[in-house]
C-alpha cells in the first residue's frame, strides 16, 4: 500500500525567517492536520545553504485526506497568524502531491 507526501516550498523575505517559523506554527499547519483523517506527519524544513528558503513535507494515506486539508488548511487558522505569513513571503510554490515508490522496491 502506498502513502503519500506532501512538499510545498517557500521563500522568505531576508530578516523574516524567524518570523515566519513563529507565524507559520502559530497558524497550527503542522497540528491542524491532525484533524483530518488519513493524515501522517508533517514537518517544517529549512533549506541549509539557504536560511531564507523552506518547504514542508506531510504524509498522508490517500490523496483525498490531502485534498481535505486542501480544503480547510487556512479556515481554521487565526487569521493574525496567516496576515504575519503572508508579510514574510516572498514567494511560493504550490503544494504538490507525490506518490512515495520505494516501498514497492
């Protein structure tokens, strides 16, 4: 059986990395999903060559638990937390959903 993982990246203006780390768990993305059912994990990373970059991996049963936090991921979030996010970004990708293959070797 498969799983799935989440990556969604961002870059943050320079100077706001703390910031970002403070508004983007004050936002609850890495607990709120825990709400929804078939999710795994998630984790916040920072690029190490690069403090002003981040991404976020989460690892989810079936691409429709993605889908349902998709969904509700900012309805649920103190909209002060999202308001200081989006000040410190600079610029994002969209999350992307990817099937995870090596257990199948």
């Amino acid at each position: 059986m498969s799983d799935f993982v989440s990556l969604i990246s961002f870059k943050v203006h320079p100077g706001r990395e703390a910031d970002f780390i403070e508004a983007f768990i004050a936002s609850g993305m890495l607990s709120r999903p825990r709400e929804i059912e078939g999710f795994k994990s998630a984790s916040l990373l920072r690029q190490r060559d690069d403090p002003t970059r981040f991404a976020v991996t989460a690892r989810w049963d079936a691409p429709d638990a993605y889908a349902a936090w998709q969904d509700v991921s900012e309805s649920g979030a103190p909209r002060s937390a999202l308001i200081k996010l989006a000040e410190c970004i600079a610029e994002t990708a969209p999350g992307q959903l990817y099937e995870t293959l090596s257990a199948r070797f």
